[in-house]
C-alpha cells in the first residue's frame, strides 16, 4: 500500500484545509509544531479508512471542531501493486462515501464494504471501530504515547499473519487428529478449571459444598463451645453476686464515702478559713502600702523643697559672679577702643608722611629733569651756532645742493637709529651666586656682562629655568616725539616742570620738614602701623564679642534665678498643702499602725495554713475519690453482673432449645461427604490439567517452526540495534515476551522505556515488511516515536527505518524536524500544507 495524497478539512484542530500531495516510496517526514495537528492528521488517515461515513453521536460530534458544527471531510489517494484508489468521506452533516478503483466508484456502505474488503479490515456494525476491527493495518499506524502498548494486533490482524506463515511452513501442528485431541482434553479439563487454573462447575460447586460443609461444622463447634462457656460464665456471675451480697461491698463503700465527705467538708470550712485569712492580709497590706505611698510622696516634697532652696542658691551666686565680671569685661572693650584710636591716628600720621616723602622724591626728579632740559637747551644753542658756521663753511664747497640735503639726511638718519637702538634696547646682567650657566641661542653668556636686548629674547638659566625679556617699544616712540618736538617742545616741558615743582613746594612747605625719609622707608612704616592697627581691630570685636556673650550669660542666669525662686514657692506651697491635710508625725504614726496590723493579719494567716495542712487536704481528697470510684465501681459491676445473668439465661435457654447438639452431628456427616466427593473431582481435574500442559508443551515445540519465517524477518532489523540478541514472541498473540542477550533472557516489561519503545518498531517494521513481500498491503505511520532514544540507539533506529523503507512506504510525523535533516529523507511541512486548497464532493 501506498499513500499518495491526504487532504483533511474540518476534522478536529485541521480546519483550514490540509492537503499533502506527491507522496512517495520510501521515507516522508511530515513536521509540525505542537498542537499544529500531526496526531491529528494520523486519526483523520484512520478515520478516513475504517470509521462509517453515517457515523452518529459522541463519535462523530468528536470529528467537528471544537465550538463548530460544520462537515469533516477527508480524502486518502492510494496504490495497491500498481493501482490506484481513492477514498473520500464526509461526515455530520451530509454524510458520503465515495470509492474509486480500478474496477469502477462504489458509494455509502457499498464503498465501505469494498474498502474493507480490499485491506482486510471489518466495517463496524454500529459505533467506532474497535482495534480489532482494523486489521493488520492497525498495527502499522503507531499513535503517540502507545509505543509501549505492546504489538497488539488484535484478533483479525493475528489471523491475517497466521494466515501467511500457515501457507509458508504447512500443518506442523500435529493435523486434524492431534487438534481435535487437545480440544478434547482441553474441554473436559475445562469443564472443571479455568484457563489459569481456577475451579469451575461441577468441581467448584462440590469444593463449596465441602467448603460449607465444613464452615458449618466450625461454626456449630463454636456454638457448642460457646453454650458450654455461657454456662460457666452464668455460674462465675451468680457467684460474683453472692459475694457482693455477702460481704456487704456496697454497704461498706458507702459507708466509707460517707466518713470521707465528712473530713471533707472540715477541710474545707478550714480552706475557707484560710482564703478569708489570705484576703484580711491583702486588705492589710493594700492599706500599707497606701500609707507607705503617701509616706513616700510627702519625703519627696520634703526633697524637692530642698533641692529648689539649693538649686535657688546656686543660681543667685552664680548671677552675683556674672555682675562682678561685668566691669572687668567693659575695660577691656574700652582699652581695645583706645588702641584702636591711637592706632587710627598713627596710621593716618604715616599716611601724610608717605604723601609728603613722595612729593619730596617728586621734587628731586623734577630738579634733575629741570637740569638736564637747562643743559640740553645750552646744547642745543652750541649746536646752533656750529650750524651757523657750519653754513658759512658750507658756502665755499663746491657741492650741490642736492647732495647736501642726501648727505644731511643720511646722517640725521643714522643719528636716529642709534638714539632708537638705544632707547628701545633693555640691559640685562646676569650674576649667578654659584656660577650657574646662562646661554642665548645655545651661546653662553659671560658671567658679569651686560646684555643689550632689542627683541623678544629667551635666555636660559642652568638650575632655575627660562627668562622670556621684551624691550618696551612704547618708550621709543615717546623719546623720539620728544626729540622731533624740537626746541620749543623743550621749553614748554621746562616750564611745566618748573611750575610742578613750585606748587609742590608750596603746598608741602618742605622747608618746614626737614626730616622727611624717602617713599620706601615711609610706606614700610604706613604698612607696620596698619597692621597694629588691624590687630587693634580684632581685639575690639573679639572684646565686644566677650562683653556681648556675657550679656546674654547674665540674662540667662537672671531668668534661671527667677525661675528657681518660682520652683521653691511652688515646692514650699505644696509640702504646705500636704502637711496642712497631716503632718508627718500623724502620716509616720498612720504608717506604723497599718504594718502592725499586715503582721497580726499575716499571723492569723499562717495560723489558719497550719491547721488546714494538719489536715492533709490532698490526701482527705484523694480518700474521698477514692471512695466515690469504689462506690461507682461496685454498683457499676453489680449491675452488669446481673444484666449478664439475664443475658446468659436467655441465651442458654435458646441454644438448648435449638438442640446443638444434634445438630453438630449431622453437619460432620454432611462435611465427610462433601470433601470425599470433592477430593474424587479434584483428581479428575488434576489429571485432564496435565494431559492438557503435555499436550500443549509439544503443541509449542511445533509452533517454534512456525514463528521461524517472521523471526527470520525481525531478526536482521533487531541486529542493527542489538547484535548477537534474539527476540521472543508469543505463538498465541504474537506479543514480545521479551529478548535474549549477552546469554540472558530479559522479559520485555522489565526492559527499560527506550528499549521497549524501540523493540515495539522494530516488530512493527519487521511484520510490514514480511506481510509486504507476500502481497499484503502494508504502511508505516509513526506519530512523534522514538522520543526515549539516545543518540546512538536513534541513529540505529534510522538505519532500521532506511531498510525497512526498502519495502514499504513510512511516514513520520514529528515536532522535531531537525532531528531528522541528515535522514536524507523529504521533509513536508504541515503548517505549508494547510494552505492548498482542499478539493472534496
């Protein structure tokens, strides 16, 4: 058999149409996620195939989606030896079946029976297809989760397989005769043991009657052993009564309950003595320690007064202490405002001494310009006079004019080159304590040389680092616009010089101070005063700082001191108000009286303990429970001594007038029969069993023959998997029993999950592959198998299914495509598959 096409629409979670096409030989694996509807798909296959298209009730409600009431439909295009076929279902509502092959369509049950007809299969009369109903079919299609089922072949499914290995290896059963021997012996064997051994019929019917038999013998041995116990218990009970009666049991607990309850209640008049003992002295001592109380509170105002006086004290002194340190404080402010004065008008004496020592430097310079403009106007008056005769001289040359202004303005040039060279040029010496280096452009400087700089020049000193020097150009500039202002420029200089230098002396009188230092030595002296004065300064803030904080100190003590005298006036009001309601002589007398009386009530008290304990109260108490359970006891058991009297005779009374006896005799004669003729079918039975087990064991060693050729077909898929390993199957339901290896045998259920899973296929591959190559139909469908497989067993298992392929078609379904990439079998998708179109009538 082999699949071509599936399309499946409205079947459970496959609502959208599912359509698989162009299925071949060999291998297909068909992938899905979960709950994507592979297991889905393999129940539709199987629906499609052996489920009636009028299929009704829960069943067919089951096909529909969930929520939906709409037609499931499925349709299945196959080969059998070359031909095709086609099968198309409905379901629900307008239900249908359409079958196409070779030989013409056949339509509802027609189809059906057909179909069934063609695969070996049996249409169900009514409801689901059983697995039995299925065939042999239903043994290739594995759904997810059964594995571990077992073969199961059901009952169709085995005779189609012992159909095949009868016409290969014959009758090696023992013939017609050796059949019909073994049922035989088999029938009368059962007519008397189940199939495991149990009784049945007439040999279960007699062992109960023995059984009963018998258990009516125990039981009426057990009543004529009770009835002969009934009597002596009646005789012990009566007697038990007499001695009651006798001895006067009940009269003498009485008695004695009665002198208990009498000590009892002595005890007890005494016990309340004693709790009204116990509360006299509570009532004492509450009392007491009122007084005490009060005792107390009136020494802590005695206290508290005193300590207020005190506190008081202390706080008055403590003002008094403050006043005397005010006026000491107030000098010091006043003394540090005097510094501070003093040292005001010292700085401002220094500070017109700086002034006048800075006018008079001003006077010297204004002297020394003064007399250089005077030397330099006597100059320019000989330069005027050498120009004169210079001219006259001048006259007599033969030269041009021309040449003399060029001659004259070359050496007017070159003079003021020199004059700006030496006005814009900076000297520098350099005189190192220890003999440092100093170089200008990797040259060294002499030690002790001046330098004349006339550009921007770095020098570089050995320990120290580097000088950057630029000469002043501005200066320049102002000297050579003094000397181009000629002489009118000088006299004017010479006048404002003079006219400075007069106001200066007027306004200083430097006459009158003859005493005047230079600038430096009067701002160092302004500076030194300054900061005295500055110190003066601080001293002031940081004596008001004082003065001010000792202000405050005395407010606080004030306010303390007033405080205090508040809390001694209130302390002395309330001892006041406590004496005034009684003195403490009244208070310490109430005091006394109150312990005195705690000490007689405390006397009573143990008094009163005393005599109550003399009574022993736990053992009058235990005497009187004591009593009470005899009391309760004796009467309890004198009536349950006469209830058993009334019990016993009516029961004796019964049991002899039943007759036990007799009856006791006739059930063991009934028992002797019953087991002599149980233990005569007993053997009957035992000796058709064995004739049963020895037929049947060589019954066995004839079906090994017969189980060979399916074997042989196991066993090249099992070596892939276990080499050197023999499977076992049962030559009734062809189910494994298990596996031998390693010269051990294994029975299948003790094989681990993985094993048994894995053994399942390989039987399943293993009879496909047999029932196949004898013109059976026959395919594989495997739903998510081998999920309990290492990866050596699961490689293995591929290379089982890779030559199991070789025969028939499989089909894997999967949630794990990955798993199966290296396969080198096509991969179809189920999620792509939903997207065709599903073509049904």
């Amino acid at each position: 058999m082999l699949f071509r096409s599936i399309s499946v629409r409205n079947f459970r979670k496959l609502v959208s149409p599912a359509v698989i096409k162009g299925l071949g030989a060999g291998v297909t694996i068909i992938a899905g996620d979960n709950e994507e509807g592979k297991s889905t798909l393999l129940l539709a296959i199987r629906t499609g195939l052996f489920e009636r298209h009028n299929l009704g009730g829960r069943a067919a409600e089951a096909m529909q989606p969930f929520g939906s009431t709409v037609r499931p439909q499925i349709g299945l295009d196959f080969e059998i030896d070359g031909e095709s076929y086609s099968i198309t279902k409905g379901f629900v509502h307008r239900p249908s079946a359409l079958l196409t092959t070779p030989d013409g369509k056949f339509e509802g049950p027609a189809a059906e029976e057909r179909l069934a007809e063609l695969l070996t299969f049996r249409v169900p009369l009514r409801g689901e297809s059983r697995p039995d109903d299925r065939g042999i079919l239903g043994l290739f299609w594995l759904e997810q989760g059964r594995v571990l089922e077992g073969v199961e072949c059901g009952e169709l499914g085995r005779s189609t397989l012992r159909s095949s290995l009868e016409q290969e290896v014959g009758d090696v059963l023992g013939g017609a005769r050796g059949c019909r021997l073994l049922e035989a012996a088999s029938a009368r064997r059962d007519a008397w043991l189940t199939a495991t051994g149990r009784p049945r019929g007439e040999l279960a019917a007699a062992i109960d009657a023995a059984e009963s038999a018998t258990t009516l013998v125990i039981e009426l041995e057990a009543e004529r052993q009770t009835y002969d116990q009934e009597i002596e218990n009646l005789a012990r009970a009566r007697r038990e009564l007499a001695r009651i009666d006798g001895d006067k049991v009940i009269e003498k607990a009485r008695d004695a309950l009665a002198a208990a309850a009498a000590q009892a209640e002595t005890t007890q008049q005494l016990r309340q003595q004693d709790q009204a003992a116990g509360q006299a002295v509570s009532l004492a001592e509450a009392q007491a320690e009122n007084i005490r109380g009060r005792w107390t509170r009136r020494l802590a105002l005695i206290q508290t007064s005193t300590d207020k006086e005190k506190a008081s004290k202390d706080a008055e002194t403590k003002l008094l202490a403050l006043e005397g340190e005010t006026q000491s404080l107030l000098s010091r402010c006043n003394e540090a405002e005097a510094a501070l004065l003093n040292a005001v008008e010292d700085r401002n004496v220094a500070e017109e001494r700086v002034a006048l020592s800075q006018s008079s430097a001003r006077v010297k310079v204004l002297d020394e310009e003064i007399a250089e403009l005077d030397r330099r106007f006597r100059e320019l008056d000989a330069r005027v006079a050498e120009r004169a005769v210079a001219q006259h001289q001048l006259s007599g040359i033969k030269i041009s004019k021309r040449s003399f202004d060029e001659l004259q303005d070359l050496e007017s040039a070159m003079r003021e080159a020199r004059a700006a060279l030496g006005a814009i040029a900076t000297r520098v010496r350099f005189s190192p304590i220890a003999g440092q280096r100093v170089t200008r452009n990797e040259d060294e400087i002499p030690v002790g040389d001046g330098v004349e700089v006339t550009e921007a020049t770095r020098f570089l000193l050995e320990g120290f680092g580097r000088v950057d020097i630029e000469p002043g150009a501005a200066e320049l500039a102002a000297r050579r616009a003094r000397f181009e202002e000629g002489a009118g420029a000088l006299e004017a200089a010479l006048r404002a010089k003079s006219a400075e230098r007069l106001r200066l002396t007027e306004e200083n009188g430097f006459s009158l101070a003859p005493d005047i230092g230079d600038p430096g030595t009067a701002m160092r002296a302004l500076i030194s005063i300054r900061a005295g004065e500055e110190a003066a300064r601080r001293a002031l803030g940081t004596a008001e700082k004082e003065h001010q904080e000792h202000i405050t100190r005395l407010a606080v003590a004030g306010q303390g001191l007033a405080t205090s005298r508040d809390a001694v006036a209130a302390a002395r009001g309330d001892l006041e108000s406590a004496r005034a309601e009684v003195s403490e002589a009244d208070l310490h007398a109430r005091l006394d009286a109150a312990q005195a009386s705690v000490n007689e009530k405390r006397l009573c008290k143990t008094e009163t303990e005393d005599r109550l304990r003399a009574t022993n109260p736990e053992e009058v108490q235990l005497r009187q429970d004591r009593a009470e359970a005899t009391l309760r006891t004796v009467e309890v058991e004198q009536r349950r001594l006469r209830d058993d009297v009334i019990g016993l005779e009516s029961r004796l009374a019964a049991l002899g007038k039943n007759g036990i006896g007799e009856l006791l005799e006739e059930a063991r004669e009934q028992a002797a029969r019953t087991s002599c003729r149980r233990n005569r079918l007993q053997a009957d039975a035992r000796a058709w069993d064995l004739l049963v087990n020895t037929l049947k064991r060589a019954e066995r060693d004839a079906k090994e023959k017969f189980l060979e050729p399916v074997l042989k077909t196991i066993d090249p898929f099992l070596r892939l998997l276990f080499p050197g390993a023999h499977l076992a199957l049962d030559e009734e339901t062809l189910e494994i029993t298990g596996i031998e290896r390693d010269g051990r045998e294994e029975p299948y259920a003790a094989l681990s999950i993985g094993t048994r899973e894995q053994l399942s296929i390989l039987v399943r591959l293993a009879f496909a592959v047999y029932l196949r190559e004898r013109g059976h139909p026959a395919a594989v469908i495997l739903d998510d198998a081998l999920v309990y497989a290492d990866d050596d067993r699961f490689e293995r298992m591929q290379l089982a299914l890779r030559k199991a392929a070789e025969t028939v078609q499989i089909l894997i379904l999967t949630c794990r495509p990955r798993d199966w990439r290296l396969f080198g079998a096509p991969i179809r998708r189920l999620a792509d598959a939903t997207t065709a179109s599903l073509e049904l009538s």
